[in-house]
C-alpha cells in the first residue's frame, strides 16, 4: 500500500470533525478529506468512557494523530488502515 512504503510522505491532519453518531470529517493537508466511520469500535471502553462523559463529539489533531484527550488516538497511518479494512 503506497502510505507503507513511504512513511515520511503521509499528509498531515489539519482539522477534524464530529459528524453525525460515529463519523469524523478529517482534513488533511493536501487538500483531502476522510470520512472516518468508527462502526464497532464505538463500543470499546475507551469510547464509552468518552460518550459517558460527553467528549466524543470533541476530537482533536497534532497533526500526526487524530486523539481525544487522556482517550484513544488515530495516527494518519492508522486511519488509512482502517479505511483499507473496509473495501
């Protein structure tokens, strides 16, 4: 896959967004953006924790990773992974 051969090369996140129920908008910096639809992750218990107390809807970047604060955390590699898993 083209982001494993070159790691150095992966764009940065700009932005991110809460969309509806489980789907992110993530900005990236060559001008495209991801959809992000977590599915059954959602049900993990750093998640829940994050819906319990109302943050899920609050991610936020580095530029390298899409995380929640003292919560889980998405690199860009990670994302595109996730994102190859569902085709």
């Amino acid at each position: 896959m083209p982001w494993e051969q070159n790691k150095n090369d992966l764009p940065m996140i700009t932005s991110v967004g809460a969309l509806d129920g489980d789907c992110f908008d993530v900005t990236l910096s060559n001008g495209h953006s991801i959809l992000l639809e977590l599915g059954d992750r959602v049900h993990e218990p750093a998640f829940a924790k994050l819906i319990e107390n109302r943050l899920f809807d609050r991610p936020q970047t580095d530029g390298k990773r899409l995380y929640w604060m003292d919560g889980p955390s998405f690199t860009v590699e990670e994302i595109f992974k996730l994102l190859a898993k569902k085709k």
